[in-house]
C-alpha cells in the first residue's frame, strides 16, 4: 500500500487551496490511494451498484467518487484525509432510507457508503450492528435466539439514519425510543479518533448522538439492548374509502381513552393520482397476541374493509414483508412533518384539508403517476429517568406518548421534472396543517427529525435548551466544524 505522508498531504493541499475547485477530484485520487478496494469510481459497476441500492430515486445523486469503507480504521483514515482536504464535501450512508436528497449522498464530493460494515454479532444481552446494517440483518441475526431488540418497523431502513433520529419500534409504546435502547456507540469523531460513547463514558455525546444526526462524528457501531421476545400481531388493513372518517374518529378515540402499551403503529390515507381513488388503511400491531387486539381492536373493527393482513409472526417477517413493497418499483419519494396534541377535531379536520386539496395536486403534475399519503402515529414515552437523557426536549414527567400525534405526509412520483412542485405542495400541506393546529391551540413544537423535510427545523424543536447542549457537544468534539461544514447534509447545529 502507498502510504502518503501528512508532509505530502498538506503541501498538495497547500498548492491548490487558492480555489476549491478540484478538490473533490484530489480528495478521491488520495482516498485511491490509501484505501484503493474501497474506492469506487463513476465508471465501476460497484458505484453503479451502490447508487441503484438507494431505495428512492431522488437520492442517486453522483458523487465523484463512493468510499466504502470495511472496518472503524477505513472510517477514521477517510475522515482523516478529509478533513484534510478542506473543501470536499462528504456525505455518510447507512441505509439511505432518509428521503432528503443530499443528507446520504453528494454530488461533487466524496460518500462514505457504510453498507461493507454490517456485521451484528449477538452477545449476553446485547447486539453489536455495525452502522451500515439494515434493521433486516438485525432481526435475522437477533430472532433465532428468540430475541429481539427496538428496531425499525421496515427492514429496508437503515439502523445509523433510524437510531440518531429517534427511531419508533414496534414496542416503543411500552420501552421507549429505539435511540434510548442503545447501550453504546462507536464513534470516529473529526480528529479520526475512534471512541466509545456510553452512559459512563462520554455521556453528553452519548446524549447527543440520541437525536442528533450527522452533526458529531461517523458512528460505526451501535450496541443495542436485546431481550427475548416472540410473535406479535399485526400487519395491514385496507379500509374502503367511505371509512376514511371512520378511521380517523377510531384512532382520535384510540388516543383519547385509555393507555395501551402494547398497541403500535398508524394509520393512513393515500390517495392514487392515476386512478383518482382513495385508499385508507392501518398497519397496526399488538405485541402480547395472547392479549389481542386490546385497543387496537378501536381501528381493526373499522369497516368496510377491503382486505385484512392481521398476523401472528415473527417481527423480522412483517419487516420483510414491508420491505418487499417498499423496494418493488423504486421512484421519487418526498415527505415532511408536524405534530400536535390530539383534540376530539384536529385529525379529521387536517385530513379534510388533505382530502380536498391532493387530488388537485397529483392533477397538476398527473405526467408524474403520483400518488399521495397521510400517515398518523404516536410518539414513544421519553425516558423515565434522568440517568440516561436523549436529545428531544421532553421531560421525563411529560407523557408525549398519550397526548401527541406526528402526521407524515408525503408525495410519490417518477418524474424529475414535478420535484419543485410537490416539494412547494408538501410546504403549503405543513402551512395548513400548522395554521390549524394553531388555531385550534393543539400545535406542538417537536418535529420527528427521521420525517422531516430540509426545509423544516426539528433540531431547534428539541428546545433552546437542548440545542445549545447539542452546540457544545458539536463544539468539544469538533471544534473544527468538519460535521457542520463539510458534511453538507442533514439538520446542522450551526
Ligand atoms: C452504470 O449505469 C449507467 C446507467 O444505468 C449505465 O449507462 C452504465 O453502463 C453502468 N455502468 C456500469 C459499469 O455498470
Ligand atoms: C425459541 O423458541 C422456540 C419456541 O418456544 C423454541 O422451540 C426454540 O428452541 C427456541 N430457540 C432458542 C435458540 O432458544
Ligand atoms: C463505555 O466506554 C468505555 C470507554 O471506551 C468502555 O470501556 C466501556 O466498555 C463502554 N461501556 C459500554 C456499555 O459499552
Ligand atoms: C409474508 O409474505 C409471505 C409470502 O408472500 C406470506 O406467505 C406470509 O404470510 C407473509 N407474512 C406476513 C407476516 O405478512
Ligand atoms: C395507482 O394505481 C395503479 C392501478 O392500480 C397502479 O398500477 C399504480 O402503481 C398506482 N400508483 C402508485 C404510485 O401507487
Ligand atoms: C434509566 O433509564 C434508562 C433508559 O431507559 C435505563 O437503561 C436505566 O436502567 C434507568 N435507570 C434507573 C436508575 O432506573
């Protein structure tokens, strides 16, 4: 291997730091060089093959060049060099779920593709995923053992993007997010060092990686808590159209009335711009099937219904399954978000809006095939304790789980050219949305981080108090910026 020294390294920076132009190039040429099989270049099948395993579209950009790097040191020797080269823009991709063009992948700049490290090897209590795993490898890992861990819900989603946003799992009702599940991170911060951060060791960057992002380092192990578990019920239901008001009076009664911790999931109302119909549905789980349905039983006695998935299984089959619809015709997908306290009105008179105004909408840009979705689910319970804080601003006094609902609302679509338009359709959605939620005097401030779109702020919803901590953090461990400055994409601190 060709070894370049730091002398060689900052005298070819040296000569061309008058313009930033070319660095992307240089950065590649010198990434080639230290970590050649990782490196992966615009004419390579393997740079195809890692762009076309982006789940949607819109996220295929073209980076100069992909590092994919195999273990922590390949990590910490790409982000040494870098950070060398000053002006080269780098993204990092974990799954490359996150519907935001450009927060997993970079034109002109250099994408640290994670998907060589995704190892999860199974151990007392704990599964040790490596940061390119989808949540698939981490069931198909975990269930033999009759574990399971707090995980996404789709299998195709990616583990680093999930649990630094929050991450809702099937069992989040009762135990929480996912994020507060993880008993350790593996983190290479922008000196190339490669650390540990964990309840006893760097605790404000432990806190600070539950929430927040891409700002802090490349993390490239997550520990998380297993536990034993078996099936759970659920899947999805297709409700005829005219049930749409139906549904929503049963998920609004759903949150109202008693407490239910082992009920998950959502319900929602998309809606085909081809066909011009509406197709409501829920994908709902109970995880106690010997207890079933429990208050779900408000949203699965809705009718009429056009088709019922309820099942007993296995989790990391439902994920599966999930996954399968998701990849099957890969097109451009866009979504934002908003939350609020439920009110016996709010749902329905959101969805009102929704139900008037998309069809108009997928009119306007009917050349796209769009199709649209209005998704409604509940947040996880924060913490109990102060031991082990994450990032999103609740008190462990407040009870989020009971009194919030988020809504996702997205646009599917092929053309490229209908982008500005549905990315201005989906702005005006939140507009309305936040106009009645304020109105109504029910808006809440936190925005889900994982369903927020560029344009929406969900660091600055954690709350002043948690984004300065989150600052300092940035600060102590990247005092230099390299997260906030070169890493281009995602909800930056500063
Ligand atoms: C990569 O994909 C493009 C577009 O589909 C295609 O034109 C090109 O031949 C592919 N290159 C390789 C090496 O597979
Ligand atoms: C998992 O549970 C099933 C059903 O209870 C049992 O048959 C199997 O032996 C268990 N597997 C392990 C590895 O404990
Ligand atoms: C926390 O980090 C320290 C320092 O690296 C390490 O020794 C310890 O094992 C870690 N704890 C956990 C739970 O991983
Ligand atoms: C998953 O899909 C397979 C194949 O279509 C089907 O047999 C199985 O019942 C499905 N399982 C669940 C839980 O939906
Ligand atoms: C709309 O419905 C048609 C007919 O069922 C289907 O072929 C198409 O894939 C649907 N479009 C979307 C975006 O789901
Ligand atoms: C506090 O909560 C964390 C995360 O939910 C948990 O791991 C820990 O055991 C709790 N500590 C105490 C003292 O209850």
């Amino acid at each position: 291997m060709h070894l370049l020294t730091s002398h060689h390294l900052s005298w070819i920076i040296f000569s061309t730091v008058a313009t930033c132009k070319g660095f992307p190039t240089l950065a590649c040429n010198l990434l080639s060089s230290v970590l050649s099989t990782s490196v992966l270049l615009p004419e390579s099948e393997a740079y195809n093959a890692s762009i076309t395993s982006y789940p949607f579209l819109n996220l295929r950009l073209h980076p100069t060049c992909i590092v994919r790097p195999k273990t922590a040191q390949d990590v910490s020797t790409a982000v040494n060099l870098l950070r060398g080269t000053e002006c080269t823009k780098f993204a990092i991709r974990g799954g490359g779920h996150n519907a935001n063009a450009g927060f997993n992948n970079v034109e002109d700049g250099v994408t640290i593709d994670m998907q060589s490290i995704n190892a999860v090897e199974v151990g007392k209590g704990v599964a040790r995923v490596g940061a390119g795993a989808l949540w698939q490898d981490v069931y198909d890992a975990v269930e033999p053992h009759n574990l399971t861990v707090l995980g996404g819900r789709i299998g195709a989603v990616g583990v680093a993007g999930f649990l630094t946003g929050g991450g809702i799992s099937f069992f989040s009702p009762e135990r929480g997010w996912a994020c507060d599940a993880v008993l350790n991170f593996e983190i290479v911060l922008a000196s190339g060092e490669i650390v540990n951060a964990n309840a006893t060791s760097r605790p404000d960057l432990f806190a600070a990686l539950k929430g927040g992002q891409n700002n802090f380092g490349v993390v490239t192990r997550f520990d998380l808590k297993t536990f034993p578990h078996g099936p759970i019920w659920g899947g999805k239901i297709g409700f005829a159209p005219e049930a749409d008001a139906a549904l929503n009076s049963a998920y609004t009664k759903f949150k109202m009335e008693k407490y239910d911790p082992y009920a998950a999931g959502w319900i929602t109302h998309r809606y085909n711009g081809s066909t011009k119909t509406f197709a409501p549905s829920s994908t709902l789980w109970y995880t106690r099937p010997e207890l079933k349905p429990g208050a779900l039983g408000l949203m699965t006695g809705v009718g009429p219904r056009v088709m019922n998935g309820m099942q007993t299984a296995y989790a990391g089959e439902m994920t599966r399954n999930y996954s399968r619809i998701v990849r099957a015709v890969p097109r451009r997908t866009i979504w934002a978000t908003t939350t609020f306290h439920i009110s016996p009105t709010i749902l329905h008179r959101i969805h009102a809006v929704w139900k008037e105004i998309v069809p108009k909408v997928c009119e306007t840009y009917a050349y796209a095939s769009p199709a649209a979705e209005l998704t409604f689910q509940s947040l996880p319970p924060p913490p109990r304790n102060q031991s082990h804080p994450n990032s999103f601003g609740f008190a462990p006094s407040e009870a989020p789980e009971r009194d919030l609902v988020f809504l996702q609302v997205v646009f599917i679509f092929m053309d490229a050219s209908a982008t500005t338009g549905f990315e201005n359709a989906l702005k005006e959605f939140i507009k309305m949305f936040e106009d009645l939620t304020e109105e109504e005097g029910v808006r809440h401030k936190y925005l889900y981080l994982n369903f927020a779109a560029k344009f929406q702020d969900p660091l600055a919803g954690y709350g002043e108090e948690r984004m300065e901590r989150l600052r300092k953090v940035a600060r102590k461990y990247d005092p230099n910026g390299v997260f906030q400055k070169q890493v281009v994409g995602g909800f930056k601190l500063f």
